[in-house]
C-alpha cells in the first residue's frame, strides 16, 4: 500500500513538472530529421521511394500455432508473403530457411515479430504535450496503476495517438515478460535477427511500438552507409564550392564596377578641370578684349598727336606706360601745347612738368608733357552683374 502511494505521489510529481514546462514539443534533430525524410519521400512515387530505400518496409513474422506467416509491410499496406509450418527443426533452420525463401530485397528487410491483439494490455492516457519527448519513461510510472503488473514483469511501449493544444492522448501497451520471451523462444535461430517486436490492433494492422528492449534489437548494417555519408560529404563541398564560386564572382563583378566607377570619376574629374580651364582663358581673353577696346591704341595716340601737335614741334620720345602718356620734345610753341592738347578725347589732364628749356642751337624750348590716357569704363558682363546684386 505504501510503495503505490509513493507512485502515485511521484507520478503526480511527475506531471506537475512535465505541466509547469509549458506544454514545449521539442522533438530534437532526430526526430525532426526523420520527419523531415518522410515529408520529402512522400513527395516521390511508391516505386521510386520503394527503389531508392525511403519506403518503410519491414518483415512481419507471426506465430499462429505451429505455422510461421511471414507478412510485408509497406507504407501502403501489409502484404501475405507466405506460410511455413514451424517446427523445432525448421525453427533451428530458420535464418538459412527465409534466406533461400525470401528475395534478397525482402530478406535485408528488418524483421519484426508481429504478437496478436490478445497477448497485451492496451491502456489509453493523457499527458502534458511536453512528456511526447520521453513518453517511454513517463508511462513507466504509470503500468503500477494501469496495469495489473509491476514495470519489470512486463515489456511495454507508448505511442502518441492524437494531439489537443498542450496535451496529448498516449497509448500504453504491456505484454507480461513471460508472453514476449516465450515468443522469441518459439522463433529458433531467428531470435537474434529480429529488430522489434509489435502487436497487432483490433484490426490486424501493427500498432507500430516496440515492445523490444534496446539491449535486444538486432540492427541489420546498411551496406550503403558509407557511401551515402560520402556522397552527402561530396554534395556538400559540390556546394560549398558553387557557393564560394558564386561569391567569387560577385567581389569580381563588385571589383569591375568599382573599377569603372573610378575610372568614370577621373574621367569626370578631368573634364571638369579642362572645362574650368577653358572657362578661365575665355574669362580672361575677353577681359584682354574689353580692356583694349576701353583704352586707345598707340596708332590712334600718335595720329592724333601728329594732327594737333603744330609743323613748329617734334618729338624727342613718347612713352605710354600704362594710362601715363610722357612726351619730350622741342617747339617754338612750347608754352601753348597745353591749350592745343586738351580738347582731344583720347586723353586727360594735359600738363608742363618743370620749366622750359630754351636751346640755343634749334632757337626752340625744350619741354617735357604729360597727360592721362582716356580710358573708357569697362561694359558689365553677366557675372559682374549678378555678382553687383548679391552685393547689399
């Protein structure tokens, strides 16, 4: 009475924690990679999966008295294969027996001992969605109430029947050790070839459990293994080098591109300074022009002296250096220069610098002149006038 107290206490214990994780599935990546192979090979025709490997087959063996069936089951179905009487001389045959009787396909298929519905006890229970992780060890705790056997006088198993929000609906399936050793006894040589064992609903199809412990299955050695793990290796460096290859190409592209983008902005860079250039001798030819034509020639300088200077006088040297006209010379009319140059408009202010110098030998006085060339007020260009109204 004490020890199923304390069952119950732990197994209420048990859901307290299981409740209080939140009803998480965490399947792992075994059971997410299981799926995830059933959903793509779902995908593929029955004989196609069934070729490459991906269709779940297995050979179903059921005792029923002194007759061994033999049974296929595909995804689509169980299929009869046939019906060997059994007796302890074909049980001590019985590998080499189904070696010859079965194809080679069908006898590498995994062998299941297939019990009937009557050798067990089915139980269904709810749990916490979180226990479908571990559902094997939480319905352990579970036989000592369900059932009328303590845990170790029974082989069991559990699976998932149906889902709702964070609980799940489990059955727990128990068959008495006794029933299940006297079964793998009856089989003969075939007992350590045999990978599960099952047992059949109410219908005849497998429950798909495993009563088995895993110290007891036998696991056929897949003689593709190795080479699917190098083609899987294969394909991934197949990939990661489309991938490092497809990146390599783009930084060439990026390098291009930046390339061109550089040689584009010299390019740039170059017409502009040519262009500013350009600008600059332009600006400067015409201002070249402006300032001559605002200014008189040299030409018009001396015919104007040589209409307005009289026969009486003659030049020893003009200069003209910069808008400063300088004339040096000798006349009889030295003194009334003054009045015959003033009135010109190619220049200003007229005027004797020092005193007059008579020379004995020409009977002349020598002088010395100055005057401003007239020089005209430059005409406003476009950039002169926008700069006169950005000014305030």
């Amino acid at each position: 009475m004490t020890a199923a107290v304390d069952n119950q206490s732990a197994t209420l214990s048990l859901r307290q924690r299981l409740g209080r994780a939140g009803g998480r599935l965490r399947p792992g990546l075994g059971g997410f990679w299981t799926w995830w192979t059933q959903a793509l090979a779902s995908w593929l025709p029955p004989r196609l999966r069934t070729l490459l490997g991906l269709a779940h087959e297995r050979v179903l063996l059921q005792l029923a008295g002194s007759e061994l069936r033999l049974a296929l089951e595909r995804g689509d179905g169980v299929q009869d294969i046939a019906a060997l009487p059994w007796t302890g001389h074909e049980a001590a045959q019985g590998d080499e027996l189904l070696a010859s009787l079965l194809a080679p396909r069908v006898a590498d298929k995994p062998r299941w001992l297939l019990l009937p519905a009557g050798a067990g006890l089915r139980r269904r229970l709810a749990f916490p969605a979180a226990a479908a992780e571990r559902l094997r060890d939480v319905v352990a705790f579970e036989i000592d109430r369900q059932t009328p056997f303590a845990a170790a006088d029974v082989h069991f198993d559990a699976g998932v029947v149906s889902r709702s929000g964070d609980q799940i609906e489990a059955e727990l399936v128990a068959v008495p050790r006794a029933t299940l050793d006297a079964a793998l006894a009856s089989l003969g040589s075939l007992d350590g070839t045999i990978a599960g064992v099952d047992m059949a609903g109410d219908d005849g199809r497998p429950l798909n459990i495993n009563l088995l412990a895993s110290a007891r299955r036998h696991r056929r050695a897949d003689p593709w293994r190795v080479w699917n793990w190098a083609f899987a290796a294969l394909a991934v460096a197949a990939v990661a080098m489309a991938m490092w290859q497809v990146l390599a190409n783009r930084r060439a592209v990026a390098d291009a591109l930046a390339d061109q983008a550089d040689a584009r902005a010299r390019q740039a860079r170059q017409v502009a300074t040519e262009k500013r250039q350009l600008v600059d001798l332009v600006e400067g030819m015409a201002f070249l022009q402006r300032t001559r034509a605002a200014r008189p020639t040299t030409v018009e300088v001396l015919d104007e002296l040589g209409r307005r200077l009289p026969d009486s006088t003659y030049l020893e040297k003009l200069s003209i250096e910069g808008d400063q006209i300088l004339l040096i010379g000798q006349s009889s009319q030295a003194s009334a220069l003054v009045g015959q140059l003033e009135t010109s408009k190619l220049w200003r202010s007229p005027a004797l610098t020092g005193a007059l110098q008579p020379d004995p030998r020409t009977h002349r006085d020598r002088f010395t002149m100055t005057a401003q060339l007239a020089i005209e007020p430059a005409p406003a260009t476009d950039g002169g006038k926008a700069d006169a109204r950005r000014q305030p």
